[in-house]
C-alpha cells in the first residue's frame, strides 16, 4: 500500500464498462445537445438531410452539429481540435456514437451550413421562450468589438496609409544622408556601409511601390478601407484611449433576468448608432412579447432609430450624449428652454418666447426653428449666446425624445441594470474564445461561429439555472 488512492492497473481486461452510456451521468450536458439535437426538424432548418446517391457515406448532419454544440460548449473551437477531441473524448464518444470525422470534413460543415446554424441558435431561444425565461421582456442591448484573423499591419486605412508612406519616405532620407556623411576614409569600408544602404533603400522603394498598388485598391473600396487577410473586418476603435483593433462589431439583446442572449448580429459597422432599431424588433420577435422594454447606451442614441422603436411598440432607455457645443462653451444648453406644446413654442431661462420662425430640413430630417427678437437687449445674452440671437431647432418627432428624457429620469436605475446585464455574455464570450480572433473570415462565416458561440452561451446559462433534466423534459415536451 502506498498510503495514497490508487488507480487501476492499465492492463486489466475490463476498463470500459459494457455500454458507453454509463460513463455520461443523468446530469451531463452532453444529453441536452443530444436530445436538442435530435428533436430539431433539421431539413426545415435548411441542412441537408437525405445522403448523396453516389461516392461515399457522409456524416449525417445531426453527428456533425453536435460535436460542434459541444465543442463551442468546452471551448474546443478549431476543427483540428475537435478531430482529436472526438477521437478520445468519452463524452464526444458517446454523442455522436463514436464517429471521428477527419478535421476537413468538420471544418467543410461550419463552412457550408452558416445559414442552418444560424437559425439552430434562434431555436434554442424559441425553447427560453418556452421555458418562460423571457416574461420580463426587458432586454439590454450592447455591442463590443472582436478581432478578425486580419492582422493590424494588413489593415489599410487612408490615415494608415499615409503614415505608412510618410515613414518610408523618412527612412529612405535617412539612409541617403547616412550615405553622404559616411567616412570615405577607409575605401573598403565605404564600400560595404554604401552598398548595405543602398539595398535598403531599393527594398524600402519596392515598399512603397507596393503600398501605392494597395492604396489604388484600397481608394476603389466603398469604405475606403482594404483588409489583405480577411475583406470584411474593418479598423475598429476600442473604448481604451488610443487604442483599436481589426475585427467586427457584434451587437446583442441580452435579457436583463437571466442574462440570455435573446438577439445578435455581427456587423463590420465600427459604431452602434444605427443598430437599435433593428436589434429591438429582432429582440421583440424572439421573446414574442406585445411590448418591449430597451435599455442601451449613449452611443445609440439617434433620433430615427429612437422613433423606429416607438412606432414597434418598444420603450427605450438611454441616455443622451453631450455633444451641445453651447454646453461645452459655458453656455444655456438645450434642456435650459422649455416648449410649451400648446403654443408651439419655447420659453428661455430669461423667461422670453421663442416663437416658431421657420421650418428646414437638414440631413433628411425636417427642423423647426424658434428665436425671440429680444435677445440684443438681454441682460443674459452673454450666458446664452455669441450670435445676434439664440436659436432653438426642434426635430418634427422631438417628442419621442423627450418622453424617452422623461422615463430616464423618473428611472435612472435603468441604466445601472444596462451595465450589469450587457457585460456578463461579452465577458464570458471573450474568456472563452481566449483573447483570441474569430477562427473563420469574411462576413457570414464569422456570423456562423458567432451564432455557435451564442448558442453555447445560452445552453449553458440555462443548464445553470434549470438544470439538465428540465430542459430535456422542455426540449421533448
Ligand atoms: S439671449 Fe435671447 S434666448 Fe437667450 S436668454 Fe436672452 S432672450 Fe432668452
């Protein structure tokens, strides 16, 4: 006796038991992707379900799905990995009955069922909905920035651009003045130090004859923008100062009780302020409720978008940026004048009337304006403005927006809720993807692996809260 557990000895006749499935507890969440799985109508969902009439047997579509729920679920996310996983995995063993795909094949289905993924995902929020994980119908939507498999030197940008050449330029002086003051004392050394600069000089000149071919691409682009390894990431900045990153901006609805990802999308926009609208109704049709309540942050605040939500029956929450260049200045900011609706129009901290004076549009927007004749005689005029008169602009549907100030400040918890609800699935996403790019590139690949890594989010979130056996009983109800 060693004084210690012992294990078995390797060579005992018996090491597996006679079936597999005793190795799985009741409670393993490998049965929940088995059964989700199986119970998924997956022809309808788009995959293909009938087998080739000629060459060789494929995997069935449900093998291949599971092994990458489970896979995104333990964080094996590369099909390599997963190859060698399904291999000695007893867990794996017992999903999909022992089958080992070779990585290629595994790889192929990612790569050609990005669609069907995609909606597996949404089903298993249709089993959430189901569950009644979603009956306070208050989401909480953020976006955060992932990287791309572009590397940050193969990102072109026209700022990019020009500091890059401008470097170059700088360079190639540099080693032509070395040239002139170099000691031509010694010949032989002269010699070798010139001819060592000059070949710099052609390598930086064959440089920069490269990068003005990629600026020609890079100028045709709609965006202005080329990314050499993978088209679609786009130059994003970060919230660090000074910092950024070339990826995708992915957006989600994350419900604030549970913490589900209700909604997602990945985009290559870098900023959010046109994303509200459409991942509000997204969000409202997955939870399938009559109204919706939606809380997000400053850098979504756009009129229209606002206005969208409104007429969807969704109530927003969230704050307004400071961007009031009379505020900045020390001056009356905006909400210093007060409308009064039933006369159309505005009353100053002076207590004046700013009548209504014209109406223009301005970037598709229709503005009203209103000013008072008495401003010149103001006793505040220097607290109010520079010009002859302060003007006040007024969108048409002003009102939307200023009911949405309204509920913010009978309610500012709001916006402590936005914060601890946004940060838990992008925390955990990033932990687990490892500080790592996405695996796939271009647009609607990397949706895919997004869609997957949702998936396992959400299936785990719920095996925490529910346990394994009630979602199974749910799954096959
Ligand atoms: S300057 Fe004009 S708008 Fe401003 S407080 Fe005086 S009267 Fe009112």
């Amino acid at each position: 006796m060693s004084g210690f557990i012992e294990g078995e000895n390797r060579t005992q006749a018996t090491l597996f038991p006679e079936q597999l499935d005793e190795y799985v507890t009741e409670e393993n969440p490998v049965r929940v992707i088995d059964v989700f799985v199986d119970e998924l109508d997956l022809k309808s969902l788009g995959f293909k379900t009938s087998p080739e009439d000629t060459g060789r047997l494929g995997y069935h579509p449900a093998t291949m799905l599971k092994l990458y729920v489970y896979g995104y679920l333990n964080q094996v996310q590369t099909s390599r990995r997963l190859e060698r996983e399904a291999q000695r995995n007893v867990e794996l063993m017992w999903l999909t009955g022992r089958l080992a795909p070779d990585f290629w094949t595994i790889a192929e289905f990612r790569k050609n069922n990005g669609p069907a993924i995609r909606k597996v995902c949404r089903e298993f929020v249709l089993i959430c909905r189901k569950l009644e994980l979603f009956t306070d119908a208050f989401v909480a939507i953020d976006g955060s920035k992932f990287k791309a498999v572009n590397n940050r030197d193969r990102n072109f940008t026209k700022a990019k651009m020009k500091r890059r050449l401008e470097q170059l330029d700088a360079s190639i002086a540099r080693y032509l003045s070395q040239m002139e003051s170099a000691d031509r004392v010694d010949e032989q050394r002269y010699k070798q130090k010139s001819e060592r600069l000059k070949d710099k000089i052609v390598k930086l000149k064959e440089e920069i004859k490269r990068l003005q071919e990629l600026e020609k691409e890079m100028l045709a682009a709609p965006d202005k923008q080329l990314s050499l390894t993978d088209p679609d990431a786009r130059s994003m900045k970060t919230s660090g100062r000074g910092t950024g990153i070339v990826g995708y901006n992915v957006q989600t609805a994350v419900d604030t009780k549970h913490h589900l990802i209700v909604a997602h999308e990945v985009t290559n926009t870098c900023h959010d302020f046109t994303q509200l609208s459409k991942m509000a109704k997204q969000a409202k049709a997955a939870i399938g409720a009559e109204g919706l309540e939606v809380v997000a942050d400053r850098g979504y605040f756009e009129g229209e978008q606002i206005l969208a939500c409104d007429k969807a029956g969704i109530t927003t929450y969230l704050p307004k940026p400071q961007t009031s260049n009379n505020q900045a200045k020390g001056l009356f900011g905006k909400r210093d004048f007060h409308y009064v609706a039933e006369d159309d129009e505005y009353r100053c901290p002076a207590g004046e009337r700013l009548p209504w004076r014209m109406t223009t549009q301005e970037r598709g927007k229709t503005l009203h304006r209103y000013w008072s004749s008495n401003c010149q005689t103001c006793s505040m005029k220097s607290r109010c403005t520079t010009s002859k008169q302060r003007r006040v602009s007024r969108w048409e549907h002003e009102g939307v927006l200023e009911a949405l100030e309204a509920r913010l400040d009978k309610e500012p918890e709001r916006m402590r809720v936005r914060r601890q609800t946004a940060e838990h699935p992008f925390g955990t996403l990033k932990a687990w993807m490892g500080s790592t790019h996405f695996q796939m590139k271009t647009l609607n690949r990397v949706r895919t692996e997004m869609s997957l890594h949702v998936l396992a989010y959400n299936l785990k979130r719920v095996i925490n809260i529910l346990g394994v056996r009630p979602i199974i009983k749910a799954v096959q109800a």
